[in-house]
C-alpha cells in the first residue's frame, strides 16, 4: 500500500466517524460559592493518618490518663473535640443544556442559580457534616452528589438538561459529580 493510500484510507475513515460522531455543541452557564465544614474520617483506615486521629491521640495520652491526672484528662477531653477534619470547598456549578430558552435567549436565570446555589450551602455551612449525615463518610465526591440532589430539587421543574457539581479542596484538587436534571 503507498503513501498515499495509507493517507487516503486514514482521511476516509477520520471523516466517516465525524459524520457518524458529530461534536454536540452546548451551551453552559456556571455560577460559584463557597463553604466552609468540619467533619471526621471516623477512624476508618482508608484515609490514611487523617483517618486515625484519635487512635493515636489515645494511644499518645494514655499514659497521663492512668497517672489520674486530672491537668491531662481535661487535655484529653479538648483534644478529642479538636479531632475534626475542616475544609473550605469553593463549589463551582455547571448548568449544560442543547439549546438557549426561547423566550429569555439564556440558559437559565444566573441570579436564580446563584440564589439556589447560596441556598443549597447554606444547609451545610460552617456546619460539622458528622451531626448532619451521621456515620457516612462526607467525602467531597459524596458532598458533590449531595448538592447536586439538593440543586435538583429546587430545580428540577425550572431547567432541563445536565447539572455538574464541582467541590474545590485546593486550587489542585477536586472532586464533582455530573447528571441530569429536570428529567421525567
């Protein structure tokens, strides 16, 4: 086979997958809060030396407790409240649909979304997760998933199309979570 049979062949077959495949344009619009929680690994072993806390804090103490050191046991007792995993999440939300409202010429209202975003943080804000959801481990993919329900729910009847949640740990890490919204 010569070169440009090769070429040809190749050209042939990107074209055909185009034409099969074609790039679905969207339009988007985002909006941006933040929110600031505390909540525990509850010792769990995945999550590495966060997760042990207050394994090894015990371990550390317990030889000033049996002392009966009444100092290190109200010590103890302040640790252990301190024993919390905080964090500052910038939450960036996605609203992606196929085509602008007709009447408006928009995705959606963006003072609409910005006011159900502040909402939606406002039940976990400066809140300890622990006493909201129990047991679970509010990991930042749980807590995306978790806004986006709660998004849906407030909006479910007003947008259609696909709804990305994205929870920032760091300027280097995050986490989201993407589905549809408005859906029957």
């Amino acid at each position: 086979m010569t070169m440009l049979t090769k070429w040809a062949t190749t050209a042939v077959w990107v074209l055909s997958w185009i034409l099969v495949n074609p790039c679905e344009a969207k339009y988007s619009l985002g909006v941006r809060d933040s929110l600031m929680i505390a909540h525990s690994f509850h010792n769990h072993p995945s999550f590495g030396p966060a997760g042990g806390m207050v394994e090894r804090l015990l371990t550390w103490c317990v030889r000033d407790i049996l002392l009966a050191d009444a100092y290190s046991f109200n010590l103890l007792v302040f640790l252990l409240g301190w024993l919390q995993h905080g964090a500052t999440y910038t939450c960036d939300v996605e609203f992606i649909c196929d085509a602008l409202n007709p009447g408006t010429n928009w995705v959606l209202d963006i003072g609409m979304a910005s006011e159900v975003l502040a909402k939606v943080l406002s039940k976990y804000n400066l809140k300890n997760l622990d006493e909201i959801f129990g047991d679970e481990l509010t990991t930042t993919e749980f807590m995306a998933r978790r806004i986006h329900e709660d998004i849906c729910s407030r909006l479910g009847k007003v947008f259609r199309g696909d709804l990305c949640v994205k929870l920032w740990e760091s300027h280097k890490a995050w986490a989201s979570y993407t589905g549809a919204i408005g859906s029957d």
